[in-house]
C-alpha cells in the first residue's frame, strides 16, 4: 500500500546529517487544517520536573514548482554553465 499523506497528520525521521547543535534533531512533513507543513522537532530535552520533551517548529511548506519566490524565475533560468571569462577575478 502506497503512503497517503492524510489530513492533520505528518511523520518525522531521525536527521542523519546534523552539523551543529542547533540544527533539529529529527525532520518532517505533514499538514495541518489542509495546509502543507515541515516539522522541526528538538529534543528530547528534560523539564525541571524530570519529564522528557520535544520542542517543535512548524513551517509552511509549498509544493515544489522550481521557481524562485524572489526573481518568479526559475532555478535553472539564472544556472550559467559557460566558463569564466580570462581576466576575472577567479584564480581558477
């Protein structure tokens, strides 16, 4: 059975590529009241109680359309794969 992604629910894996401290802990996406989201989890993390918890962020999350919000072009549109022109600053 395929995986369908169903209304007010989302998942969350393990980040296998943390760098620093800060970055999430564990990375994810669902949605919530029919608007897609990605889900920033940190943790766990122990309250002055001694129970354990999970901070978590929520962000809007857009489907994929390969455009960039900022220039409405596309991310290949602005990719120039010529070389370097001789006399620039680049030493390479």
């Amino acid at each position: 059975m395929a995986y369908e992604e169903r209304d007010n629910e989302g998942q969350s894996y393990k980040v296998q590529s943390k760098t620093e401290d800060w970055h999430a802990d564990y990375q994810g996406k669902g949605s919530v009241d029919g608007k897609l989201k990605w889900f920033d989890l940190v943790g766990p993390k122990t309250a002055k109680n001694g129970e354990e918890y999970f901070t978590v962020k929520i962000r809007h999350r857009e489907p994929w359309t390969g455009e960039n919000k900022k220039t409405n072009k596309s991310y290949l549109d602005s990719y120039d794969p010529s070389p370097q022109k001789e006399g620039s600053d680049i030493p390479f």
